[in-house]
C-alpha cells in the first residue's frame, strides 16, 4: 500500500517541479517575460503540502499496523486530490499579446476544482477521523480548520494579487505547521 502512495505523491512532486521549470525556463528564455507569482505560490504550496503529506504518512506508518477500508480510502483520497490540484495549475504559458487566454483567466476555469478538491481532502479527513473516533481538538484539527478556511476563501478570490496573498499565507500556515509538528522524522527504518 505504502509503495502505491508514494508513487501518486512523488507523481504530484514531479508535475508540480516540471511546472515550476517550465515558468523559469519561460522567464529566462523572453527578456520581458514575468513569472507569474500567484502560479508559481500556488506550485510551492503544493509541494510543501506534498512534503507535509509524506511527514505525516511516514509519521503513520511508524505508528500504526493495521488501517480499515474507510481509512485506507481517506489515506488515499489525499494523494489522489493533491495529484488532481496539480493537474488544474495551468501551466504560465498563457498570453494576453498572442490572443490566449492569460493565466487569470485559465485558473478562473479550473478554481471551482482546485480549491473544491482541496476542501473534499479536508473534509473526507475530518469525516474519517469522527467515524474513527480520532479527531480531537489538537494541532490537527486546527491545521485541517485552517486550510479548510483558506480554500474557502480561495474560491471566491478573483484578482491576481488577493490569490498571491492567500497562497502566501497558506504556503507560511503549512510550513509552520511541518516546523511543529514534524521537527523531526526518522527517513531511514532502523538507522
């Protein structure tokens, strides 16, 4: 199970990678070319939630030894969503000068999803965790309340800048949430 799960996650990694180089090379390439920040923050948030997500999986299987079908299908429903979040970024590549549509507008297509799937992962958690009877009022449930709040919010955002903004914001709440949950994790059994 565990190979199936790390095999969707370092999938998410590598597209969100290939994104992240595709907007660089972009920028290097055309002099008057700018990276697009709200899609370049909203990568980066995705690969610290993908790093955060695989703390939290090698934290899991440290601890536990046996999962229900329920958990192993919200267990997988997190790979699988931060996989479909990766493939609604659209690339930087759009362009207003040739007639294409510009990234606002591309990700104004696909922000019912993105930000939906990312409130479906948040949701089939807390869910599994009140049937589990696992969800507590802890460190988690306020990480999952707050990243529950910011795809809300994200849903309705409309200009470039209030999506920086956000994506910021949730880039810092994950990261500090890594910093104090996961200050340290074993990477090596037995060593």
């Amino acid at each position: 199970m565990w190979w199936f799960y790390t095999v969707i996650l370092g999938m998410s990694f590598g597209q969100v990678l290939h994104g992240l180089a595709q907007g660089v090379r972009s920028w290097r390439i055309e002099d008057d070319r700018k990276i697009y920040l709200p899609g370049t923050l909203w990568q980066i948030f995705l690969l610290v939630l993908i790093v955060q997500v695989w703390l939290a999986v090698t934290y899991f299987r440290e601890t536990v030894t046996e999962v229900s079908i329920l958990g192993l299908v919200a267990f997988l429903c997190v790979p699988a969503g931060i996989f479909i979040m990766t493939s609604l970024l659209p690339g930087q590549d759009g362009d207003d000068d040739d007639g294409s549509p510009s990234y606002d507008e591309l990700f104004a297509r696909t922000r019912p999803l993105f930000f939906g799937v990312l409130i479906a992962m948040v949701v089939i958690n807390a869910v599994h965790g009140i049937v589990m009877g696992e969800l507590g009022l802890d460190q988690d449930l306020a990480f999952q309340a707050l990243i529950l709040a910011g795809a809300v919010v994200g849903l309705f955002l409309r200009r470039p800048t209030a999506d920086a903004v956000l994506a910021g914001a949730m880039i810092v709440m994950v990261g500090t949430y890594i910093a104090v949950g996961y200050s340290s994790v074993q990477v090596m059994p037995g060593g």
